[in-house]
C-alpha cells in the first residue's frame, strides 16, 4: 500500500518557500506539555537563523512571566548542535506557569497546517494551557527505534522533545508538574514513543490515527503512563488493526515505519501500568474501551469512531481525497484536553 495519496503528495509539491497549503492538513502530531523534565541541558535558546522572516520572535525565554493578550510567535532552540524551530501560542491572562501543549505536525506537514485541523490551541486556551508547534526534520518525525539511512540518529527527536519541555519550563513558561503528549498519524506516533520511553517527562499522552511502531523500529511502554487513542475504524492509510506491510515510501523520503494495531497500542500502555479491565461501551458515534487505573492511577483509552478514517475528529478542514470521512461524533481536541485535565 501507499501511505501518503497522491493528491497529497502533488498538494504538498506545490508549496514555496514558507507558505504551505493549509487544507488537507492532515498529517499531524501533537505533544501537550507540562510535567517532571528531567531535560539533559542540551538545549539553549537560539536566535532565528539567517533566513527567518522579518518579525519571527527568537528565543524561548523572552518576555516571560508578562501578563498579555494571546500572542504568536515563531521560536527557536539550540539542540545537538543544530537549531530546531516551533511556533508557540501564549492564550490570554495572567503570568506564570502553565499546562504546555506542543503539537508535532505528521508525515508531510508541518505547524501551520496542523494548527488549522486540529483547532488545539483553541481548547487548550480554555484551560489555560500554552501550546508549542515544532517542525520536524524533512517534515516528519522519528516515531520508530530503528536508524535508516535518512535518518541514523533514531532518538534525536526524543531529544527534541526533552529539550523544548526543559527549556519553556526553565524559561517560567510551563508547569513542570504537567506535561502531556499527543499527536495524529506519525505524529501520534511520535507522541505515543516519547510517553513510552520517557514516562517520568509527561503526565499523560494521547494519539489520534497513531500507533505504536512495530518490527524493527518497535517501541515498548517502559512506565506508567495514562493514554488516550482515537482512531478511526475505517482508516485507509493506518488501518485500525495495525500498519503490517507498509509499502515503499516516495524516492528520498525515509521508510514507512510498521505500526501495531491501535489496540495492541494501548494494551502494551494498560500492561506497563498495570491498569484494570478493560471495559468496553457504546455512545452515539463511537465505542469506547476503558482499562481502568493501576497503581500508579494510570488510565488508558481507546476511542474507534465509527465509519471514520483517516482524519481528526470534529475538524472542519476536509481531509485530502482518499483519507476517508470526519467523525463528528464528539472533537478530538476539547476530548484530549479533558482526558489531560482530569489526570491529577
């Protein structure tokens, strides 16, 4: 199988420069921040690079602790040497710090697009959250443990992520006692791999289209951590039972990574914490399976809307031709943030 239609492809080609296509902004990642770091310091603030464009705001740690309006504004970090760039959205009120949504766009998007779809930063600012949109490199993220030639160094986007919630933290930003990750397709992926392997770093993960990788990039749950997956039960590019055989990606572009099943996904969350169940009921649109919490109170979900595919619940940008219909059975957003919200 293909992974990515060709209608999405073509749509992606014709972008320039920084403007890209917001409609079809499907494949997206999202990373809710705001718990214990435990960042290396590998990270520092870094100033826009030569090509920025003209009123980008650098650096993380500017004018933090300000009262103000809702703002924008586009940022970077020094990391492993490099710099590594996000958009952060400041919701109105008051200084100090808060909950941290940073949102990783999926395979073949990036921030912007993924602002569009997702309207997060809409249902985070009800709660007062902040929410950070970083690029990833070659516009992916990676999700999976194995190197590839396109991308040796497996665990640099793990890093990224360390680093961004070390320094927003460090910069009177974020809550350091709230830190949540989330994300669509190979973004929930992403969300999904940095909850597994860096269980102390967040407080609870979700993923939208997202599963697990599989095969040789396989990733493990190694603590407890509360998870929330919504996917769609007629997805055709990551099916709900699993990504098996992924067929060859586009020339140049890395491998499509295999994914388990969305199931299989939260399962290997629910053993790690050692959570209850799981039971399983019907509501208007949806089936919803719960494991109840374990010891360490850890909760997981998984939500399959029904007839859906490939797509963000409750979004109202329509998705590229051949991802399948958008649930409208509830909103993935005001859905995540709930679940966050009420892990205490």
């Amino acid at each position: 199988m293909t992974l990515l239609p060709t209608s999405w492809r073509d749509r992606r080609r014709g972008r320039t420069g920084s403007t890209r296509s917001r409609h079809g902004a499907l494949l997206l990642g999202v990373l809710l921040v705001a718990g214990p770091v435990g960042c290396t310091g590998a990270a520092e603030p870094s100033g826009p690079p030569a090509s920025a464009s003209p009123g980008a705001s650098p650096g993380a740690s500017r004018d933090a602790g300000r009262p103000a309006a809702a703002a924008d504004s586009r940022e970077w970090l020094r990391v492993d040497g490099g710099t590594r760039e996000y958009l952060l959205h400041r919701p109105a009120g008051g200084a100090g710090p808060r909950p941290l949504v940073v949102a990783f766009h999926g395979r073949g998007s990036d921030a912007e697009e993924l602002r569009g779809v997702s309207r997060l930063e809409k249902a985070a600012a009800a709660r007062g959250m902040l929410v950070a949109y970083p690029e990833g490199l070659r516009d992916a993220w990676g999700a999976g443990s194995a190197a590839t030639k396109e991308r040796p160094d497996p665990d640099a986007d793990v890093r990224f992520a360390e680093a961004l919630v070390g320094e927003l933290v460090r910069a009177g930003r974020a809550d350091p006692e709230r830190v949540y990750a989330a994300g669509f397709s190979n973004g929930g992926a992403m969300a999904l791999r940095v909850a597994a392997q860096r269980p102390g770093l967040i407080a609870g993960a979700a993923a939208v289209s997202g599963q697990l990788p599989a095969g040789r990039a396989v990733v493990r749950p190694t603590g407890a951590v509360p998870v929330m997956i919504i996917y769609g039960e007629k997805d055709p590019v990551r099916p709900l039972g699993g990504l098996l055989r992924p067929g060859p990606a586009p020339a140049g572009e890395e491998p499509i990574t295999p994914t388990m099943s969305a199931r299989d996904s939260v399962a290997a969350f629910a053993d790690a914490g050692g959570a209850r169940g799981p039971v399983t009921k019907s509501a208007a649109g949806y089936d919803r399976t719960v494991w109840g919490p374990g010891p360490a109170g850890a909760a997981v979900e998984l939500l399959v809307m029904h007839g859906a595919g490939h797509t963000w619940p409750g979004s109202t940008i329509t998705p590229p031709k051949g991802f399948g219909r958008i649930s409208t059975a509830l909103n993935a957003a005001d859905t995540i943030v709930d679940f966050f919200a009420a892990q205490r």
